[in-house]
C-alpha cells in the first residue's frame, strides 16, 4: 500500500484466478467493504459476464447468492503501464495481486511472467493464497521490491459449471509475511497486516495473521503431501482410505511423519503426533472427500508436484532428512503428471527407442 | 510319475488354467508326443468346445494353427474320486497338474483348494507355471506327499477372443523341483525332470532344467517385482517409462536393486548388476509393452500382488534387508487391489465411520 494506508480508501486488489477459491476470497475482500476487486476470469468470464457469480456458501448463506460480481471482470491480465498510458495516465496501480491459480512450477507459464504485467514494482504487494513450499522464491527474484504474502487458504469451494461456486467448508485463511531481504520486515509485515484487516473485516469468514509463515506451510503439507497426493494416485476418496486402515497404517501416517521430521529439522517447526492423529480423521467420513490433486488428475489437469513434494523432499535431502515414502510417491505422480504432458504436448515420446539412454539393448 | 517311468506310455496331464500360458503349454507337451493333455477351460469353453483353438504363434508358425483342441476338454475341475468311481474304476490318475492360473493368495479360493478334486495323494505332481515367491508352500502344505514343480514362464501370449491365442515371444520354461521334507529329493528331482522332458520334447520351444529353484525365480521377479508393478500404478507401457528417464532412475532401477539385495540375503543367489541393466531394457522399445499386471488392473481384474511383493518384502524384512521402494509400491497396489475387491463385492466400505478404527474425530 505503500504510503496510502488501507482505512483512507478502498485497496485496489486483482485476483488472478477466479475458480472457487478466487471468488470465495474476492466476495470476502468485497464484503468487508474496505477493497474493491478485479478478478480475471477465463474459461467462466462468459458465463459470470452474462449472469455473474451463483454462490452457494457454508459462511455466507443460508440463501444462495445469485448473479453476483465483483467490482470489474476481465478476461486478461491488465498491463498496468499500457493501459495506463492509454487512458491518460489515470489507471491506479493494484495495491494486491491475490493469485489463487494453482501453482504449477514444472508447467509454463510462471506465476511470477503471468502476473508481470499488473506488477507495479514497490507499489503492488503480491499474494499467494496457494499451498506448498518456496512458492514465494520466484516471485521474489521477479519483484524484489514488493512485499510478497503468503496466503493458506483452508477451503471447500469448488467451481462448477462455469460461474457456478459450491462451498462447503468455513474459509478460513491464514495469512502471514514471506520476509526478503530487499524490504524491511515491517514493511513486508503491514502489507500483511493490510491484506489480513481487509479480508478479515468480512466477519463471516475467520482470517488470522501469523507473523511465522512456516508453521501455517507446514502443517497444511501434512495434508497435502500425503492424503492429497496418495488419494490421486489411487483415485480413491479420504474415506475409504480410512476404512481400509493398512492405507493410513502404510502409506499416510508415514508420510506425515516425514513432513513432520522435515518441517522440524528446515524450519524448527513442532507439529506433533496429535495434530497427525487429528489431520488423519479431519475430513467427514460420511463426505467421501476426492481431494483436489484427485480431482485434477480425473479431468487430465497438471497438478501441484513441485510445490507440494519436490520442494519439501529437495528441502530434506539438503537437511538429511530420511524421506523414502514421500520419494517414491512423488516419483509416481512425476510419471503420472509426464502422462498428462505428453496428452497436452509438452513433451514428446518417441516411436523408436534411438537416441534414448534407455532406448536400445543393453550392450548394443 | 511313482513307478511308471514317464518313456513307457503318455504321461496323464491336466492344464488348469488354458489362457495364454496354459493353451501354449497345453500344444507344446502334447506336440512332444509324451503328455496327453486335458485342459480346464471356463470362460473359453464354449468357443474351444465350438471350433478349437486358434493359435498364431512365434514358435509353431509361420502358418497360423486353426482349430486346434488339446486331447481332452472341460469345463470343471476333474473330481478324480467321483469320476473314477462313476466309471467303474477305470478313471486314471493325472501324472502331473500343471496350474496356469494366475496366483493369488488374497482372494479366494486358493489354488490348493482349486485343484484338491483334481489330485491323487501320491500319485500326482503338481507343477506351478506361476510367477512370484513361495508359492509352493500351500501347495506342499495341503499335499505334503506329492511332488511340486517350479515353471517359470518367459512367454508372450495372450487370449483374446476367447479361443484366439497370439503367442509373440519365444517360449522359454524353466523348470525346477520345489523341494520337501517330506519327500526324497531324488523324486522331487525326477518329477521336475520328467515334465521338462515331456514338454522338451517339443523342439520348437526352450524347457530347462535347473536344480536350484530359486535363482530362476528372483531372476524373474527382477522384472516383475519393478516393472510389472510400476506399470500397473501409473498405467504406462515400458517404452514411455524408458523415454521419461526418471522412472526408470528413481522407480524401476531402485526396486531392482531391491530385489536384488533381497535375493542374495535370502537364498544366496547373485544377481548382477548387467543382468538389472539388461532387463531394464529387455522390451522392444517399439512395442510399447504393456506388462500382465497393467493389463489386469485396466480390465478391473485380482493383480498377482502377494507372490510378486508380499512374499518378497516379508523374505527381505525377516533377512533384514531394507526395501523402501518396494514397501510403497506394495502398499499403493494393495490399495489398487482394495478397490477391486470391493467393486467384485469381497469388501464393503460402510456408508458411515461408526465403529471404524479411523472413522471418528481424533479425540471423539
């Protein structure tokens, strides 16, 4: 916000990103009356530009919220310098940029060239409301001079059709600095702060700051890098996981031990076995929960790897940290996700083996 | 065999299980001239019944085989006391049962049970074309005195339609006896060696003969515990995995080198380094093969979990061998296998948490 504080106007905030996750955050910031929103929209800008947003919502309801939209749609990112110039110079920077696209780092485009040109550097704080590890590093190296937040959105809301939102569990969000060394921690501290204020001034939402961003990283991993990644490659639902018991016996408790043992020795984090024993039983039995890397994967989507397994893996290899669950299931989904490459073109698999390390006969 | 050496008269033999590997089987010890075949069809019966097998294959070709029935036919499991008694007495023991069948230990019935009608205590050997460790021990246990008989298959061939067999690889058996306490090691030898000469007979395929029983069969867990396997998981033929390099490097090769640890802790076999390079790279490349276990998981079929990973991953932790990659790819089948045992109805995943280890709230 740089030296207008947010109680003096409403923030001018973008949210890129506008599935249910998006349009959950850019209602609260709305709602809470202290920031005017932009969202950009793709594959529902027709369906929201005809007839806006249906919302049917855990917090806000009990009524379903029809048509509604936020301040402007767009179906492209706004180029802050172009279109400036264009209208006479009276366009204003974006205070937030709220990105709430899946963070997909092995797959182009970056979020950091994505969101290039809405970046008005040191004027425009930038938040990730996305999970996984290291998001911010990229990010940082782009805008070295714009606050970076992080944002771990614990949500149900899922998009569909187009313009469609089912919300099913409390947002709750957690908000909290990614400090760099190129700004001062405070300043990076009260763009938090300021973001944290104006979505929490939604009181049907809970939105807390906490001034460490690892714990929050942390233990959502916990879910994330087991049950998320486990329930997608089986195609199975968290309930019936649990009620085989030797896949929670075998295969997510010990890879929540691993994150456990990894946030303690990266980040001196404490998550303890209860919150493991609590996490294992979080989800509503009667709900067959399909987590969202499952989701993904049924529609042929990229899903999360990187950010949700290579960087805490590469993080406890750096910190030894013995991690052989995580490994072999973020192998797995590696080999799924060059499926999912090789269907969308990104990579190519040749008809003969020539040229291959492993194309030809051994010795030949 | 017991007193009447197999040279004297056709040996008596009964194929359970007439897909790919048994029909092949079936014709080859019935073109040695030495074994008179009765082949156990189910699904195929009528089709065989109807006009016979036809049989395009690498070995017997190049003409295809048209119509083509093994001496006799059925559709049950031959009861020997029954029949024999039905028949005033004249009903002849089988001299050796040779199961084709796929093996698998966690779904009823057993192949012990399966084939108990067919079996004359004493009398009968019963030979196990089958994959995997131990199988011969509910074998030996329920038949404590008859001979039993190691085959390990290397054959392409599959059924499909019924009654279309399309063999494509050069059809290799290794036969070995499977050693018993309760019998003399010169007749477990000799039924072992018989088979292998009745089926040798056949010059257009390769049966051997190998005393040792166990390097054959870790030899072809090489393949089966790694590739097989993984292939199953991700859905993917071995030539992508061979183009993606990373399978190979981070699953494949370190499941090999699992087994490997594993064979040489627990029956002393060696096996080396060259022989897990050449296997890697054993397929055709160009044929972008689907390994049997791949297969049977997209057809909704039992997958061979227990002889190809179980067994080996409880030799290797009562030998103190440690296999994490193994561990995991074990558990994520036995999740895969989970779910087609309930989509077959022989588990049920209740509605409702009540009353399930994992299905309540940590702490309700």
């Amino acid at each position: 916000m740089g030296s207008l504080p947010v109680q003096d106007r409403k923030a001018n905030v973008l949210v890129i990103g506008s599935g249910g996750v998006g349009t959950m955050a850019a209602y609260a910031l709305e709602k809470g009356g202290k920031a005017e929103v932009t969202a950009v929209l793709r594959s529902n800008f027709e369906a929201v530009e005809e007839s806006g947003f249906d919302i049917k919502s855990i917090d806000h309801g009990p009524d379903p919220i029809l048509g509604w939209r936020p301040t402007y749609i767009r179906n492209t990112i706004p180029n802050v310098e172009k279109e400036a110039r264009c209208s006479g110079g009276v366009s204003q920077p974006y205070d937030f940029i709220v990105v709430t696209t899946k963070n997909l780092a092995d797959i182009p485009p970056s979020v950091a060239s994505l969101i290039a040109p809405a970046v008005t550097p040191g004027r425009t704080s930038i938040a990730l409301l996305q999970n996984g590890l290291n998001i911010e590093q990229p990010i940082i190296k782009a805008f070295p001079h714009s606050p970076v937040i992080s944002g771990v959105p614990y949500i149900g809301a899922i998009e569909n059709p187009p313009g469609t939102i089912t919300h099913v569990n409390h947002d709750k969000l957690v908000i909290s600095p990614f400090y760099n060394e190129n700004i001062s921690r405070e300043r990076s501290e009260n763009a938090a702060k300021e973001l944290q204020q104006a979505y929490g001034l939604c009181t049907s939402v809970t939105c807390v700051y906490e001034s460490r961003v690892e714990e929050a990283r942390w233990r959502k991993l916990l879910y994330n890098a087991s049950y998320n990644t486990t329930a997608a490659i089986l195609g199975m639902d968290t309930s019936r996981m649990r009620a085989s018991e030797f896949i929670i016996d075998d295969l997510v408790r010990p890879a929540m031990k691993e994150i456990q043992a990894t946030a303690h020795a990266v980040s001196g984090v404490n998550l303890s076995d209860d919150m493991i024993e609590a996490i294992i039983r979080a989800d509503n039995y009667k709900a067959f929960f399909r987590p969202s890397m499952l989701q993904d994967m049924v529609k042929g989507k990229f899903i999360e790897l990187e950010n949700i397994l290579g960087e805490p893996l590469r993080e406890a290899e750096r910190a030894g940290v013995y991690t052989p669950t995580l490994k072999v299931i973020y192998s797995l989904l590696k080999g799924l996700q060059f499926k999912t490459k090789e269907s969308k073109g990104l990579v190519k698999v040749p008809a003969s083996g020539e040229g291959l390390k492993y194309g030809k006969k051994w010795g030949e």
